[in-house]
C-alpha cells in the first residue's frame, strides 16, 4: 500500500468500481461502490502534490484538495476530513455531484500531461464516508451563543450552508421552507443515483441537532409575510434558488404530455421518498416513448430517471455536438451505457398531435462560427426536418427566477434585469437593509457547490452587519 505522494507513474487512475448497468436500470440507488481503503490509499497518492494547486484554486469553496489528499494517504482521514469540512459544509454531496470533470479534476495538473486526473471527487466522498461510519461527524458547538437571531429563508444548499456557519458563530437560526423536507433541489431535483436522499436528510438532521430551527411547510408571502420575518429577525437570507421552466415556446409544447424537468423530477423523488403524488401517471415514464430536450446536467438527470422508471425508449435532442454539450461528459456515458439515444445537432421545431402528444418534428443545425462565448453557433439546416415518434417530452432548458418581490410582497426588494435579487458582491445584502441573499437567487441557475460557497460568503456578511449593528447599539447606550 502506497505511502508516499507523486505515485502517478506507477499507479493509473481508478475510479471506484461501477454497478453493472443492467442493474442499476433497475433500481435508483447510487451507481458507484465505496472505494475500499487500500484503494483510496492508493488512488490518493497519485497526487503531485504541486506548487500551484490548481485543482484548489478552480474549486468554488477553495478545498485544500493537495492536503487531504496527503493526510489521506497516511492514514490520517480523520484529520482529511477536518480539513475537507474546514471550507465544504457538505463535502459528501459534493463528492458525488460536482462536476469534477469541469472543476478540480478538469484542472488537475497530471489531467493536463495525460496521466490522468486523481479522482478528487471520489476522494472527497470516501472521506466523508468514513467520518460518517466513524462517528467523527458532530453537531455544531459554539463556544459562545449570541442573542441575535438570523431568519433563513431556503433550506437549498445556500441557505442550509449559511446556517452552518451562522450556528457556528453562535447565532439563533431559523431556517424557512415551504417544502417539508429540507435540502431543496437536493431531495427534490437530483436523482438518487446521483444522491441518495438519506445523505441529504442526515446533513439536516445534523444541523437540527446543532440548534438549528427548522420551519418546514412554511411559505414565505403565504404562511407568514417578509415584513413579519423581518420583525422577528435581526437579519434575515433569502436562498430560494430559482425553479421558474424557461419555456419550449414552439407549436405545440401546451399539449399533454409535455412536462417541464424540475414537475418531472420533484414528482419521481417524492415517489422515491414514499410520497403519493396525485396523477403521477401523467408524470410517469413507464412504457411511453420520451423525449428529452436540452442537454444540461438536468437533462441527464430526466433521461437516466425514465429509463429506471420503465419507459420504452428514450431520446435526448440537443441542438450542439457532444464536446460542446454544457452537461458533465461522464452523466453523458452513464446515460448512454443504461440505453439513452442521443440525436446530436438537433432542435425541435414543433410538437405534434391532437389531444396529447404524439412527436417531435426536428430539424438538425450545423455549427458555424464561434460567438463571443467561444462556442459555435448552431444554424438550422434547410430541408432537413424529420420526426421523432414521443408520447411524453420533458424540457430541460434551464431555470429562471420566480418574481420574489411580487411573491414576498416586497416591491421594494430590487432585481437584476434577469429577475435575480440585486445584492452587494461584497456583502451579499440587497436593497433592503439587514436582508441578504445567497445561491442561485442571486447568482442565477449554477452549480450546488457554487451556492454552497454563496451561502458561506453571505454568512459572513451577515456577521459583519451584526457585529457592527451591535457595536453601533452599544455605542448608542453609553
């Protein structure tokens, strides 16, 4: 068993072992094994251990990836995972869920020389894993409580980071959540076989252990009024995330039959969590012919789902070749093992039907010059059309925001021309003063990882605002 860094020319990139995809067609049950120790021991100390880490510096919440990587090639995961949780509020999630291919590992110095990525990701679940098994994972303790409480308005992977830190400073917590279930697109909008729901659900129980309140089946604007949170409140986060279905905006997409990804999803993981679902047949794949369009992480996500929910073929359209294709490449080959059909260089033009929907008429598109973006721009190809026979299409386009201030009653509360909250870079507050937000709200629709590091930068924010509300309270009473 290694003990020494810099193994690369001797030991080869391994990924933990994959379940078989017959099997796991059947089930949605994570498709990756636990790396056994000897392995990870191994695969860690492959690690260059370089000057310039540029796997950490292209990490969202900046892990000390070269480090944890030693200290778990000695032995020492204990103290790897000290040092994984010290910047990750959730380091188990994003082990299974980032895409490492675009971050760390896309970065990684032995991925440039054609060695071969270490397999951060899997690194980071392993860890985490095991600090779990082991008991070293505990509640929050501060070493102080402070009177002033923090009102979260969210339970998504900003608001739930925020949290964290927030307990962790000692404040009273409240976390807001018109679900009831806390973990947002988490528990609801990741599949299982990317994110077992039980690893989400201990992370929340953890925190309500640390003292953190949970509101759960609480609608903001509904149950209970901005001002009131305001009130109640010395300060208060919104991390909504954003859920609003761009639209197909082609003849035909109000037919049924055609589904928005995120009603798709939510709708199979609350039956995966035991939940009735009032006309799920309409939201169930099983038997049907589906057609997917988009081709994000999201995407991925509806096509591996219908496939483990029975469906009878399953296609995904997307406009751009594969190496231009905005989704992780590995949830691409994933989906491609269990059966999906992808039809490159295409776009859809209309649904067809009569009452439901009976098709998909396409027209395939050539890449022509590159825009600004660097990306080719994809033009459609004249005489070109065909069909693709479908009887249930889910759009997977991307998301965009809800109307927060109409939503919370809150006019005053300022957008960005794209409808996310205006916030201060540097303090993550909006326009209204002592409220701050966080996530995809904010940022617009991103990575979890990079919400995570959102919510950790607004809780410091709101420490910062705290601290100098309390000295300018203090000052004022002398």
């Amino acid at each position: 068993m290694p003990s020494k860094m810099l193994q690369f020319p001797r030991v080869n990139r391994a990924m933990p072992d994959k379940r078989a995809a017959t099997d796991r067609r059947q089930d949605f049950n994570e498709i990756y094994q636990p790396f056994d120790s000897g392995a990870a021991t191994s695969q860690a100390s492959r690690c260059e251990q370089c000057g310039i880490p540029f796997c950490q510096i292209h990490c969202p919440v900046g892990n000390n990836i070269p480090d944890w990587l030693m200290l778990a090639t000695a032995g020492r995961l204990d103290e790897a995972y000290a040092l994984s949780s010290s910047t990750n509020n959730f380091p188990e999630i994003c082990g299974r869920i980032c895409p490492q291919d675009r971050l760390c590992e896309g970065s990684c110095v032995l991925e440039q020389s054609h060695h071969g990525a270490v397999t951060i990701g899997a690194m980071e679940r392993h860890i985490t894993d095991t600090a779990w098994a082991e008991g070293w994972v505990k509640p929050r303790q501060p070493a102080a409580e402070r009177p002033q409480s923090v009102g979260v308005i969210g339970a998504g992977p900003a608001g739930l980071a925020a949290a964290d830190q927030l307990r962790g400073l000692g404040y009273q917590v409240h976390v807001y959540d018109r679900h009831d279930r806390a973990g947002g697109l988490l528990i609801y909008g990741i599949p299982g076989f990317k994110l077992e729901k039980e690893i989400v659900l201990r992370r929340a129980r953890l925190l309500a252990d640390g003292g953190v309140a949970f509101h759960l089946g609480t609608a903001v604007g509904t149950d209970v009024s901005l001002a009131d949170l305001r009130a109640r409140h010395d300060a208060l986060l919104i991390a909504t995330g954003v859920y609003k279905a761009r639209p197909l905006s082609i003849p035909g997409d109000g037919l049924a039959g055609v589904l928005p990804a995120l009603d798709y999803l939510i709708a199979s993981n609350r039956v995966g969590l035991g939940d009735a679902v009032a006309g799920f047949e309409r939201l169930n794949a099983a038997g049907k012919d589906v057609v997917v369009i988009g081709g994000g992480d999201t995407a991925m996500d509806c096509v591996r789902t219908a496939v483990r929910q029975g469906a009878r073929s399953v296609k995904c359209i997307y406009r751009r070749d594969r190496a231009n294709m905005p989704g992780a490449q590995r949830e691409v080959g994933h989906a491609e093992e269990e059966g999906v059909a992808f039809v490159w260089q295409a776009a859809p033009e209309a649904i067809l039907g009569h009452d439901r929907v009976e098709g998909v008429r396409c027209v395939r598109m050539h890449l022509g010059v590159a825009d600004s973006s660097g990306r080719q721009v994809p033009t459609a190809v004249e005489g070109s059309d065909f069909t693709i026979p479908a009887s249930l299409v889910i759009t997977a386009l991307g998301f965009d925001p809800e109307d927060i201030p109409a939503a919370f009653g809150a006019p005053d509360l300022e957008t960005t021309r794209w409808g996310t909250l205006t916030a201060d870079p540097r303090t993550a507050m909006t326009s209204l003063p002592g409220v701050f937000a966080a996530g995809d709200i904010a940022r617009g629709a991103s990575l979890v990882v990079w919400a995570i590091r959102d919510g950790r930068d607004a809780a410091a924010g709101i420490h910062a605002f705290l601290e100098t509300k309390a000295g300018l309270e203090t000052k004022a009473g002398r």
